[in-house]
C-alpha cells in the first residue's frame, strides 16, 4: 500500500470478478477499511473506480449508506468504509422465514430503507443481497451499479420487479410469495 497510509491486512483478496477486495486495518487508529484493486489495472476498470466514489457520494446523500469511498493514495486502487454485519442474502439464508414473519429490527428497518430508496427518486441496479449490509441498526448499500434519475412510479415499478427476482434467489416458494406480498405492501 501507498507510503502515506499503513495498514495490516486481515484478509486478503476476499472478493471476486475483476477487482481484488481486501479487509485492512489502518494503523493509526486501528479503522477496519476495504481496500478494492483491478486484477489486471485496466484502464476500464479504474474508471469504474471513478464512478464508483460518485455513487458513494450519492448514497450518502439520500440516507442508504454510510460507506465512503475514495481514491488509495496509489491513485489506482480505492478505500472504503467498511461496515460490519450480516448481508441481506447472508439473512435470508439464516432466516428461511424472514418476509413471512415480518417482525424483528433488521426486517423494520428493511421497511424504512425500502422507503428510502424509493424517496431518492433513483434505480440503483444491481440491488442485490450481497449489496445491502445491517449494522444492527440500518441497513446500507455497499456496493452497486449505476443509479438512473426517474419518476417515482417509474422508481416502484422498477424495483418491485427487480427486488423480487434479485432477494428470491436464494428462498423458498412460500417466502417467495411473502416477499412479493412485502413488495406490494412497501414499494
């Protein structure tokens, strides 16, 4: 890493796809961060990392997350806030009946960034599971693909479809059906 921040790595390249992902910790004052590099420093890859940090920033703004994110003092590589707890789809494996029982702090909150995020006015793609993580008070989109200005009922329509097929990957029929009932009610 870059002469002007030290850190210890505490797991190393952790992620997939065509960047590495690295859970590191700052010495100074021992802030765990996430450390993202290209495998192969494309230059199609490092201005990915460019529009990554204006979604960040974006996220920020409308209340989805607390991650920030910003350029390595490598200029090719990013740091980002890392934010523990569990992954919506790391819930909903553990929780089989999370939707159908529809009780519980990470499933009230759910309902409130559900809102949030049709409140912002964009379609964030790539919403999937392991994009959202609970910090045990709200959940936070950590990653994601580009965010699309729309209409409201453009934004509802958009993520009533997509958010079914993304979360019900990994669920049974019957929570399936609970998810969608959720969707219809939240969204």
């Amino acid at each position: 890493m870059g002469s002007k921040e030290h850190f210890k790595i505490i797991y190393r390249d952790c992620g997939t796809g065509r960047s590495k992902v690295s859970l590191v910790k700052r010495r100074s004052d021992g802030k765990l961060l996430i450390w993202k590099q290209s495998r192969n420093n494309s230059s199609r890859v490092i201005g990915s990392y460019g529009r990554e940090i204006k979604k960040s920033k974006l996220w920020r703004e409308k209340g989805l997350s607390s991650v920030k994110t910003k350029w390595h003092s490598d200029g090719k590589s990013l740091i980002k806030t890392y934010i523990k707890g569990p992954t919506l789809k790391q819930v909903l494996k553990k929780k089989n009946r999370f939707f159908s029982k529809a009780k519980g702090k990470s499933f009230r909150a759910l309902i409130k960034f559900v809102g949030h995020i049709i409140d912002s006015g964009y379609y964030i793609h790539d919403m999937k599971g392991s994009n959202i993580i609970f910090d045990g008070k709200k959940w936070h989109i950590i990653d994601g693909g580009t965010a699309d200005k729309m209409g409201h009922s453009s934004v509802r329509k958009e993520y009533k479809k997509y958010l079914l097929e993304k979360w019900s990957r990994d669920i049974s029929k019957n929570e399936t059906k609970s998810l969608k009932s959720f969707l219809a009610k939240y969204i």
